[in-house]
C-alpha cells in the first residue's frame, strides 16, 4: 500500500518522475522501478543507482528512503567499452547518452570547462542537435532557433553569434552524413570519454594515517580519496596525501576482502598485501556510505557478483536470490556450461533469473539423462508459474514447481550460485586490460619477499647453516636447521632450511614445494626457494618463536588483543585460500607459526605453515574434522568447507592457550547425534572467549557449510571485539628486529611432531566439490595445453583454459598477442589429440586458410612444433549453437530461426563456392556470434574432386550418422547434395529448439538402423513449434532421397527470404 511519494530524476525527459512509495521499499526497489520504466534490462540495472538532488551523496540500496524527497536515477558504475554497454542493453546505453548529455549542457562534468574545450563543446552541440533531428524529426530551422539549449550557458554568454554559426553551419555538414542514430550517439560518447576519462570516478576529502614510511609522524593527515577501477597505472584504490603532494596506491580492487564501517566516520578495510589493514576517516556519514557503497557496486560488478564487500549494507536483491538458490541473470550458455561441471546428471538444475525481462526467471534441467531443457517461470506477487508448451502451472513455492518437472530421476538437485562463478554477462564492469601495479602505502621487505616467485638456490654460495641448529621433523623424513641466506645486496635474512633425508620421499618433496611456491600472501610462511642439488632443501622463512601452541603454553598470560591478532591473521589466510580454492588439509594451532611477540604493543604475528608431507588422518585429527565425515575422514580432504570447521576449532585452540581438543572413540556417535539434532556444535566452554568469537566458532562448526565462513562477517566480529577491548583500538605498527621484541627472542628448538595428513584421498560421493590440494599429485597431462605459452614468429600464444573438443582434439580458450599489436586477441586454440590424424590435421588447416567469409570461423595461424599442433582460430563469445538453441528455447520465435537458417545457407553456399564438402554439418558445429552465425570445426572437411564428390573407406568411424546423407551411409559418397541433407537435419535441431534428431525414443541406434529407415521413407518429424510451410518448403526437400532433386543452398537462401517476406521484411 503506497504511503506517498518520491520524485525521481530521469534524464531522459528532464523532468522528475513521481513514484509511489510503500513503507518497505527500499533504494533498490525504487532503481527497479524506474528501470522498469525505461525498459533497462535486469543485467544492467545494477549500474545506475538514486543520489540525493543536489549533491553527491548516493543512498545505500538496503536504505529506505524518505517521501517527497528527490533523487536523481543515474548510472553510477562505468562500463570499460562503450560497445560492450550497447551490447548488453540499448536502453541503457540510450539513457546513458541523455545523461551525459545533460551533465555537459549543464556544465557538471569538471573536465570539461570553458574555454579550454570550447570548440568541442560546440561540435558535441551540434551532433546533439543531429540526434534531436532524426529522433523527434524536428526541422533545421527549429533547432537553430533553440541551439542555446545544446550548449552550456556560459558558451552562450560569452560567444553569442560565433558560436551560432558555426552551428549552423556543422548541422548542414552533418545532416549531409545520413548516419545511424546510435553510431551518431556512440561518436557523442566516445568524445566525451576521451575529453573526460575521470567521469563517474568518484572522489573524497577526509583523513588517513600517516604513511609508515614517515615514521615519526603519528596521527592522521588530510586526504583525497580516489576509487578508480580503471586507472592505467593505479587501478583501483588511491589516495593523494596532501603533505607530500603524492599519490599512493593502494590497492586494486580485487584485493579487497571486506569493509567495516567501525563508526560513523570511520572504514576499515581488509586488504590482501596490507596485514594492518587500512583505516580511512571520512567528513561526514554520508561520504562514508557513498564511498563503501561505490568500491561494493565495483566489487559485485567486476569480481564477485554474489558477495557483498560490507556486511552493513548489503542488496536486498542478492540476499533473497540466496535464499531461493536462484541465480542472477547468468544467461543460458553459462547455466548450461555450470550444469555439465558441476553435476551433469538427471535432475540437476539451475534456477537464474532472465536477463532481459522482470519477474521472470528459466529453469535449465536435465531430464534425460544429461540432456539440458530450459521452461520459464514467471512470478505473480507470492506465486510462481511454469510454463510449459501452452500451459501454465502455480505454486505457492518454487521447489514445489521444480519437483513438478518431469524427469527420469524422482530426485531434484539445485545447483545454486557460487562466489567462484565468473559470468560473463554479471562481470560487466571488469577491466578488460588489468595492468598489475607494483606501487604500494608501505614499502615492507617481507611484502616484497613474499611477492616474488620462488628462486633455485646454490647452497654453496647462498647459504651458512647452523649446524648445532640441526633437528628432524616430518616423522623423522627431512632434517630441519636454521640458516642465514646472503642475498644480493649482501645483507643476511634469517631462513629455515627443510632438507630431504630420503630419496625414496623425493615425490613428496617436489609436490610440496611445487603446491607451497604458490603461495604469495604474506599470511603464510614463505617458500622462498629450493635447491635441486642433494640435499634437495626447502629454503623457509624464519620462525624465531616456533609453532603457537607451545609458544601460548610456555606463557603465563597473553593480552586478548594478541589472540585476537592472531584469529585475524589465520582468518586471513583462510581467505587467502577459499578464494584461490586450495585446500591445506591440516589448519591447527600448531602449523602456526609465531615471528614477532610484542605484549605492551598488543603485538602477535603469527603465519600459516605448510601441511607436510602426506599422512593418513588418525583419531587424534578428529577435532578438526566436520561430523559428516567420521566414518570415512579421509573424505574431508577433498573438501573446501571442511578447512573451515578446522579453522574453528584451531581459534578455539589460540583462546584454550594452545591446548588441543581431544576425542574418544566412544565420544564420536553422541558427538554425531548433537551435531544433527542441533545442526552443528556449541563451543565448549572457553572462559577466556570473547562472544564474538565464541560466534566465529559456533558458524565454523555449523551443519551447513555455506554458514562455516563468511569473512565480512569474521573481520566485521574481529573489529567489534577489539573496539570492546580498547574504545580507541588502533592496530600497531609492526616492530623492527631491533626494537623491545628483540630481547624475547631465542632460537627455536621446538620439535614439529604432529601428525601430518594424507591429501591424496579419492571419494566417490558428488556431492563433495573437488578442490586442487596442496600435496595431491600432479597429472603429467596438467601442463600440456593449460597454462602453456607458445612463441611464435609475430608473437605470442598463451591458453588458457579448456572449453570444448573438436573432431580430433580438443579446444581451449586463449590470447594471441601479436607484436605489432598493442592489445591481445581472444582465441580459440583447436589441439591434435593423437599424432596419428595429424595429416587429417594439416588437412583441416589447409582448408581453413582458404576460407574467408563472415558465416565461416576465421583461422588466424597455426602451431607445429614437433611436440604440438594447433589451430588458432577467432573466439566466438556467445558459443555452440546447440547451447545456445535450447538455453533460449522460451524466447526463440520462428523469424529468429529463419534468419539463423539464413546465416547458415550463407556459410554453406560459400564453401560451395570454394570448392569444400563439409561432412559435420550440425548446431554443435555452429558457433554464435554478436551479430551472426558462423560454421565452424572442418575436422571432416575435404576438397571435391572435380565431379564434384568426395569418397572414403573408413566405414562409420566416429562419424554423425544421424545427419548424414542416404547415399553416404549407403556408400561413403559424399557432395554439397550430401551437406544439404545435413542441412535439413540441422533446421530440425534449429526449429526443435535444440531438441537432438533421433528415429526412436531414446536409445541407441546404429547405421544400419538409420539407412533401414531412411530406405522406408521415414523422415524426422516436425519440431512441435516449426510451422507447416517450413517443414514442407524447407526441410523436407533436404532430404530427397534424389541428391539431384535436393536444393542447392543458394535456392534455399531464396526460400527463406520468401518465408521471411511474410514477417515484413526481407534480407538482402
């Protein structure tokens, strides 16, 4: 019920809209509102935002907003290409332009001042007048009259009758032009990007620490605040310290992990390379939440669309997308793609919202089998309807409707959204060419240390080691020592060396220095390099206090603010490796090591160590294992969330001053039955915890893994229990060696005697996702395409990641950076799976460098290396036309199909012209592209003989028979007639909306089946929703079993451009 109103600024009429208020609406509700209006798509609305009329002060989307108020609707976020936006959404795009338009008439984009910029002012005036022209078909006569609307009123004032005629004279230039409305609005953008780089880049006043290079200055200096996602050499976070006239950078964005608001005026955020975090203190709560909510918008728009950077303020939207384990509007392809990674089996769905439409969602599932259906689903107020063919179901609840699917499998399995998904059509702030910045606040060595890559070290010139030092740890397997590593400015840092005792555990040894050298946050203790002469050592950083739990026994008292140090450096760490999804497979008190101790500062630096060799869990590892897995333990090791009930229970250990939990088998079943009855354990009774803590235990121990970790949350407890403990808490600087710390230290002789694990455990359960593993081993195959780098003769080839197979190989997204080119090129590169087709390889490689059309998949070039053969080809975004058919099944009308069946023809007379017999002719050979179909894998391909055929003797190998030709299954004859019958089966997959060609209800069926049908007379059906003049003018004639009496593909063009002409319009 509307309880008054709101006005809202919408720049494309520049007028305020009057828009109904409820009590529970929110900013967002409001923003989707005026989206609906414009007809803004749900996969863009996330860019504009309200801000406060008259100001810069933007509402937080979970913030209700106050009747009769105004606010202007802006798009808030920029988008990298200009195109990409007018890809995604040409409303958007539209009300973009008139907002931009606006600001320049209006003088409000500071980079574009009078009169540095007037003559562009003046040719941006005139295009606007063009714009207004064609759209409002106003005449020249009237717009030259009101050109004072088009230019800012200082130009107005100040060049009166210049600049009217030089008006008048560019509007007659330009009409001339005859140009597209939206190139014309592009052109307009692309100027004002180019003379304003910095618009919609927001900035601050307030105040920072000092930089701790100056470290006898205390307190806080004036700043400004810059987040710029996109800056060339500062990308990210940056902030100009006004007393030394210098701008530092930060951090980029996507190394933040959180953000905590510690009180009106105050942020505090969680930073990858910065272990102190970084405090900024704003004028105003308003500047507070403007910034929090700007660096959070970039943070879902271009990292993690599924997670909120500040736990205060969060999307209203995303909060119940989670709840109903819906995705966002991921679009079809991705769903797909998820569905065959994650568990392609039948009944596995995803549920994402639609990505052009409101309140309207698709559900892709597999039904038989793991073949992909997508319905569409509709929501009304509390109910949701499926629609199905012409029918429409309602249920009060949306797991009611997804049960009702009919599949072979009774059971339903949701697949919901993952903070480690990476869509494409979310990420749509992501900076296209992210240029890595060395430039930081604080120039620590150990940050430096810790981002280099790890070094091959002779032990002869590097290394002294103290031989009374010498001790063996791993079970007795390598011998441990301390050492002094001369580096190249012949200064001395203190190293643990780890050396080999056996050759029999050399395995073990590579694959845990292999695992631990890609560890580069300084929460963990660094590998800093190895030897590869014997002893094969590890060369560790330095410990001076030993591992915490016999560091925390030798002591009397810790000051809490010291746990709570160390609880904040592990839950770092344990971010560290959620986000890179690696498991360490033994967290605990022990494997933390102490290297600075400071109680009057409230000082305690402690570092994650490596797990060690692999070893069997036993039942002394029992505490740290979720409940789940007591009968089979092993199993935990393949599980990410199981890291996080170890987490928990090693902060239980830190405030139990380093003592362990222990189990009996006996206490193991009513351990069991708690944890179901109560969905997870309470913490045991720890009188030195804090009820923060006690909280990060209790979520770590809970049932469902989901709610084990959540780091805003952790870093939101950990800051609230330091603020309780001290009002005014600031974290300290980090000691040198040489301060009061000093004087405590001794050299470690604590022996490293827990039990290590076993990380190479297999499971047979689905449920569990598996995750790369610190010490697992490493398939010989890993290294062969992924990863890879290949230097060619103009540049350079690096693949990327898997996305396909071909014929004979398979086929990897990568970037092809040529040497006369600045920015890389997207590809995809197609590899020989087997040396023994490399002459049907080469021969598929000799046809495509032939072959130049828009309907055909371009070559680029081509390796051979002796060792490797690949084709690289362009990249085609939207991929296989199979996908992409049945993913947009509910939104596919029949003149979409035409102009696809089009395309297709096109493609095939072309290589009717160039001589080429296609033989694989089928949607999975298809690719999408932005504005076109292209065909693509000649894996099959062959050159006519000059009659016009092409034979072979391989009889039925590999080949698709149910697209193949009466005359070739009969007698391995194949012609362009052949690729016409293909066609036709191909039209069935295009008008069935994917649905795969078959001549029985599932099942296998062989060639001699298929030619008995055929033979008979039996044709593939109709697709439910083809029209009778396709089937019979289009696809029937396809199959004629006559290859004279079939049509060629430029009669099939003429046909569907016929068919075509009864929608409108006829393509040319």
């Amino acid at each position: 019920m509307s309880i008054g109103s709101i006005y809202v600024f919408n720049y494309k009429t520049k007028e305020f809209d009057t828009v109904p208020f409820r009590s529970d609406d929110t900013s967002e509700s409001i923003c989707i509102s005026m989206s609906k209006r414009l007809n803004i798509a749900p996969v863009t609305r996330l860019l504009f935002g309200l801000r406060l009329t008259g100001t810069q002060t933007w509402m937080p989307l979970s913030h209700s907003l106050q009747s009769g108020i105004k606010y202007d609707f802006r798009m808030r976020f920029k988008i990298p290409q200009l195109t990409t936006l007018k890809k995604f959404d040409l409303p958007t795009y539209d009300y973009f332009y008139h907002q931009v338009r606006y600001d320049l008439v209006n003088d409000k984009i500071p980079e574009i001042k009078y009169p540095a910029f007037k003559d562009n002012v003046l040719g941006l005036g005139v295009v606007d007048m063009y714009i207004d022209m064609i759209e409002k078909s106003m005449s020249i006569e009237d717009l030259e009259k009101n050109y004072k609307r088009y230019i800012p009123k200082e130009l107005v004032r100040n060049h009166l009758y210049f600049a009217k005629r030089i008006i008048q004279k560019g509007l007659r230039d330009i009409k001339k032009k005859d140009h597209d409305i939206f190139y014309v609005k592009g052109t307009y953008l692309e100027t004002v990007k180019n003379l304003a780089p910095n618009y919609l880049i927001e900035e601050y006043h307030g105040k920072a620490d000092y930089l701790p290079e100056d470290e006898f200055e205390s307190g806080t200096c004036p700043v400004t605040i810059e987040f710029n996602p996109f800056h060339e050499e500062q990308p990210g976070l940056r902030v100009y310290y006004n007393y030394k006239k210098e701008w530092k950078h930060i951090t980029r964005l996507e190394n933040i992990y959180s953000m905590c608001r510690e009180s009106e005026d105050v942020v505090s955020l969680e930073l990858s390379e910065h272990p102190n975090g970084f405090k900024l203190y704003f004028n105003n709560i308003a500047d507070l939440e403007s910034f929090i909510t700007y660096v959070a918008g970039y943070y879902r728009l271009s990292v993690k669309w599924t997670e909120d950077l500040c736990t205060r303020y969060t999307t209203p939207s995303l909060q119940e997308l989670k709840e109903l384990k819906c995705h966002g509007p991921i679009g079809g392809e991705f769903s797909y793609a998820t569905i065959r990674e994650k568990s392609n089996r039948e009944g596995s769905c995803i549920v994402r919202q639609c990505e052009k439409n409101y309140d309207t969602y698709f559900i892709d599932i597999n039904t038989k089998g793991p073949q992909t259906e997508t319905f569409k689903i509709t929501r009304h107020g509390q109910q949701w309807i499926l629609h199905i063919q012409e029918c429409e179901r309602a249920f009060d609840r949306l797991s009611d409707l997804i049960q009702s699917i009919d599949t072979k499998s009774s059971l339903k399995f949701r697949i919901p959204m993952s903070k480690y998904d990476k869509p494409p059509l979310l990420l749509i702030c992501l900076p296209r060419n992210q240029i890595t910045s060395n430039k930081f606040v604080t120039k620590v060595s150990e940050a430096d240390l810790h981002r280099n890559r790890v070094q091959i070290i002779d032990p002869k010139i590097d290394l002294r080691w103290y031989k009374n030092s010498q001790r063996l740890c791993e079970d007795g397997r390598m011998i441990q020592m301390r050492a002094d590593w001369l580096l190249r400015d012949h200064t001395n840092l203190s190293v643990t060396l780890k050396m080999l005792k056996f050759d029999k555990d050399f395995n073990d040894f590579m694959q845990l220095a292999n695992r631990w050298s890609k560890m580069y946050s300084i929460e963990f203790l660094k590998l800093y390099g190895l030897t590869l002469s014997t002893p094969y050592t590890l060369v560790m950083e330095h410990s001076p206090f030993g591992p915490l739990n016999k560091f925390l026994l030798g002591k009397e008292s810790i000051p809490l603010l010291c746990l709570l140090e160390a609880v904040h450096s592990l839950a770092r760490a344990v971010v560290y490796m959620q986000e890179k999804r690696i498991i360490h497979g033994f967290i605990r008190c022990s494997k933390l090591q102490v290297i600075k101790f400071n109680a009057g500062a409230n000082l305690l630096l402690v570092k994650l160590a490596d797990p060690g060799f692999p070893k069997p869990y036993n039942m002394q590892d029992m505490p740290w294992i979720p409940c789940e897995y007591y009968d089979n333990p092993q199993l935990a090791k393949e599980d990410l969330a199981a890291e996080l009930w170890a987490f928990a229970t090693t902060v239980l250990e830190i405030f139990s001053q380093g003592r362990s939990p222990q189990y009996s088998r006996d206490e193991l079943p009513h351990l069991r039955d708690n944890y179901d009855r109560n969905n997870g354990l309470a913490p045991v009774s720890c009188p030195n915890c804090p009820a923060q803590i006690l909280a990060i235990i209790r979520d770590g121990w809970s049932k469902d893994p989901d709610k084990r970790f959540s780091q805003q949350n952790i870093f939101a407890r950990l800051s609230s229990a330091k603020q309780a403990l001290t009002p005014n808490y600031a974290r300290p600087k980090i000691p040198d060696d040489n301060d009061e710390t000093a004087s405590l230290r001794s050299e470690s002789d604590y022996s490293d005697t827990t039990e290590e694990i076993y990380l190479n455990g297999h499971s047979d359960s689905e449920s569990i996702e598996r995750t790369p593993q610190l010490n697992s081993a490493v398939s010989h195959h890993a290294f062969d395409m992924t990863n890879s780098v290949h230097l060619l003769k103009n540049g350079k080839l690096t693949c990327e990641h898997k996305i396909g197979e071909g014929h004979y190989g398979l086929v990897f997204k990568g970037v092809y950076q040529l040497k006369n080119r600045k920015d890389p090129i997207p590809v995809a590169i197609k590899t020989l799976n087997e040396r023994n087709h490399a002459r049907d390889f080469k021969r598929e490689i000799r046809i495509m460098q032939t072959l130049k059309h828009p309907n055909i998949v371009r070559i680029l070039d081509h390796v051979d290396d002796g060792t490797t053969q690949s084709i690289i080809m362009e990249y085609i975004e939207c991929g296989a036309f199979s996908i992409y058919l049945s993913a947009n099944k509910p939104r596919l009308t029949n003149e979409r199909l035409l102009r696809f069946a089009y395309d297709i023809a096109k493609g095939m007379h072309y290589l009717r012209t160039q001589n080429v017999i296609h033989r694989d002719l089928a949607a999975r050979n298809i690719l999408v592209g932005n504005d076109c179909l292209k065909i693509s894998d000649f894996g099959l391909a062959q050159f006519a003989d000059r009659d016009g055929y092409y034979y072979t003797q391989n009889r039925y190998r590999d080949l698709p028979v149910l697209w193949y030709s009466l005359e070739a299954l009969r007698t391995n004859k194949f012609s362009f007639q052949s690729d016409v019958w293909s066609y036709g089966v191909t039209l069935f997959e295009v008008f069935s909306r994917g649905q795969p060609p078959e001549f029985t209800n599932g099942g296998e069926i062989d060639a001699a089946t298929v030619i008995s049908k055929l033979e008979l007379g039996e044709r593939l059906p109709r697709p439910e929703l083809c029209t009778e003049n396709i089937y019979n003018e289009l696809m029937v004639p396809c199959w004629h079993v006559d290859p004279k009496r079939r049509p060629d593909f430029h009669e099939i063009m003429g046909k569907i451009e016929v068919i075509l002409s009864d929608y409108g319009e006829v393509i040319l």
